[in-house]
C-alpha cells in the first residue's frame, strides 16, 4: 500500500486525501494550524459557482460545472447545509450590456443554465436590485465549507487516516531509498508521495522540496461587511455586478448566506501578512518577500488606480456603501456591520500577471498545488481527483 503525505487541512488538502484513500492510498495529513479550515477555506462567502466565467473548453469552465454538481451531492448526501438559490448579474450602466450579453453566451457554452431577464423579470427575484437587464444563474449556490471540511475529517477517520493537527512541513527531501522524507519538527515521515494542498504557503512548501515554482503567492486581503439585520430583507439571494474586463477581481457584490444575513464584499487589498486578516496584522518577513519580487511592481503599475481605490475603499465605509448602492440602491453607510475579513492566495507571474487559473505542477514523488483561487472550493472535490491522477 502506497503512503502518501498531504501538506494542507483546508477543503482541497481534505478532499484530495479522501480521493487517495478511496483508491486504496494509505494517507497522512499535515495542518499546522489546530484547526481544520482555518484560512481560505474558513474566511470565504461560502457560494458554489456555476462556472459562468470562464473560457469555454477549458480545464476551470469544465471543473467548475461539474464541481457545482458534486459539491452540492457531497452536501446533501453527508447533510451540510446547502441551497441552490440561484443568483443575479446585473447590468447598471449601458456599457456593461455588452459584457451581459457576453456573459449569457459563454453561460451557454458552458453548459450553465443562464438566461437574459429584462428589469421587471429581474425585480421578481430581487425587488429592490437596480439594473438595466440581468442574468439569472440558476445553479450557483451556497453551502457552509467549514462544514464540508467537517465531514470530510468525518468520512477520513472512519477509513483511519492519519490526521495530524499542529504539525507543520517544516523540512522536505528525496528519501535515501526512494520516495520523500518530511520533517516536522518531532519526526521525520517516510512517504512515498507529497502531496502540497498549502494554499497561503503552497509556494514556500515548493521552494521546501526544492522546486523552483514560477509564480509567488501574493496574499490579498478581501473585506467584507454584513448587514444589520434590519435591512437583510433587501437582499433575497446573490446579486453580483457585471465584471469589468480590464480589472484583476469580480468587484463587491451581496450574498444571502444559509443563516438567513447578507454577506457584502469583498474588496481586494494587499495583506501586510500571509495570514492578515487586519491591517494590523503585519509580518516583516513576508512584506520583504513581497517587496522583493518584481512582479509585486509591475502589477502595481499596471492597476494603480484599482490599487488605491480597494484601499480608499477599506479605510472608508462610505465608499464601500456607495459600491453596494450601484446595485441595491436601499443599502446606506448605516447598514453595513464589518464581518470576519479573508485573504486569497493569489499566484502571481514575475511580468505582473495575476494567474487566474489552477496551477498544478509534478516532480519525483510530488505534486503541488500552486493556485487554486476562486471557484477552487467548489472545484475541490474535482481538483481532488486530478490530483490523484497525478499522484498516480
């Protein structure tokens, strides 16, 4: 029996274990934290996506639609809370038609059910959403992810997987007869596979095991904020803004999530720590790597005026409130109740480019999982299997 070793106890470290251990691996997972899902996972809006961005054909639309299928059936089958809402794309201004109407072609290359509503059909879902013509998505929905998580360790231990938290990956090499040795600071674990799910950190576990990944993980910090309770009622699912084609992020928008609150956000600014969840939170060490890198640079003279309306955005609730009234015109300063922020792992290239795609690389006895943004939570479970294949 082949023993493999995952680095990562977020969604897609879980699921890829479960996926090893279902074809027969003998699986340990590494988390340093003392907690399951304590990062990405655990700090996200918690929407399944449709798979309605993304190029027809490719490796994230096809994942991404079948991902909204088993996410959904690993739900309701281990009972996590999930519903299938549906969501609202909606058009405010007359030069974002085009892009709407885009959207619904895509959509149905895709094989996303999707359809063009005029403003009185789209009231009918969302009465007080403002737009000159929407989208309705019928399969995005929502479901609680630390919940999956939960199952998933739930589904692990029944099999007696070897679950480790408080374990760090803190030294990687090839093994002297093969396969890979990790240190953890206790013992030295002889695997004959490593598996790297490290989201935040997926590239210095990388670096760790002696690759020379070609992208650096940039953390941003999304913030966002929650509705006071007594104007939840203004929001009855998802309402979400036509992306601009010429910015990096989708751009804040409104989740009705399973408790019944509206999750508004998130913007995107850059974390002063992997781990920033604040902007107190500060960390010398990963500010210097960031500062180092030529592609930090290069992106922040390729979006300067995004960069410093996301900050003016963060520091003033005003304009955060003024964002949200494009599309639900009834939302005020007064409204908005600052909720748990998150911070992506954003893959970014040394030219400036912010890698939107997965980024999955091999060597010897090793795969790592280099970028999974969004929709990776939805994808997990079939990100989980591409990753088994290439373990195999």
């Amino acid at each position: 029996m082949r023993h493999v070793v995952v680095v990562g106890g977020g969604i897609l470290g879980l699921a890829t274990a479960r996926e090893l251990t279902a074809r027969g691996d003998r699986v340990t997972v590494l988390e340093k934290e003392d907690h399951w899902a304590g990062h990405q996972t655990g700090h996200n809006s918690n929407v399944v996506h449709a798979g309605l961005y993304y190029a027809p054909g490719s490796v994230k639309a096809r994942m991404s639609v079948a991902g909204n299928r088993s996410m959904v059936a690993f739900a309701r089958e281990h009972d996590v809370p999930v519903e299938v809402c549906g969501k609202l794309v909606v058009a405010t201004r007359e030069e974002e038609l085009a892009g709407l109407h885009a959207l619904a072609a895509r959509a149905d290359a895709n094989g996303v059910p999707a359809k063009l509503v005029e403003p009185a059909e789209a009231h009918e879902w969302e009465p007080e959403v403002a737009c000159l013509a929407a989208l309705r998505v019928e399969s995005t929905g929502i479901v609680d992810y630390p919940a999956v998580c939960a199952a998933l360790v739930r589904l692990l231990t029944e099999t007696g997987t070897d679950l480790r938290l408080g374990t760090p990956a803190l030294g990687i090499r090839p093994g002297r007869h093969g396969g890979v040795e990790i240190a953890t600071g206790t013992e030295v674990l002889r695997a004959d596979a490593l598996v790297n799910c490290a989201g935040l950190h997926a590239d210095r576990v990388a670096r760790l095991a002696g690759l020379t990944p070609a992208v650096r993980i940039v953390p941003f910090r999304g913030e966002y904020f929650t509705l006071r309770p007594a104007a939840a009622h203004l929001v009855r699912g998802l309402i979400y803004p036509v992306p601009d084609p010429t910015l990096p992020f989708l751009g804040v928008h409104l989740t009705r999530m399973l408790d019944g609150s509206v999750h508004t956000g998130p913007n995107a600014v850059l974390a002063l720590r992997r781990e920033g969840y604040r902007w107190r939170d500060v960390s010398a060490t990963d500010l210097a790597e960031v500062a180092r890198f030529p592609g930090t640079w290069r992106l922040a003279r390729r979006y300067p005026r995004t960069a410093v309306a996301e900050v003016a955005r963060s520091l003033s609730k005003r304009r955060f409130a003024t964002s949200l009234a494009r599309l639900v015109p009834a939302v005020g300063r007064e409204d908005l109740v600052r909720s748990v922020a998150g911070v992506r792992a954003q893959a970014l290239l040394p030219d400036g480019t912010l890698v939107q795609d997965f980024i999955i690389e091999s060597a010897p006895h090793q795969v790592h999982v280099l970028n999974a943004p969004s929709p990776g939570a939805t994808c997990a479970l079939e990100i989980a299997k591409h990753v088994a294949d290439q373990v195999s």
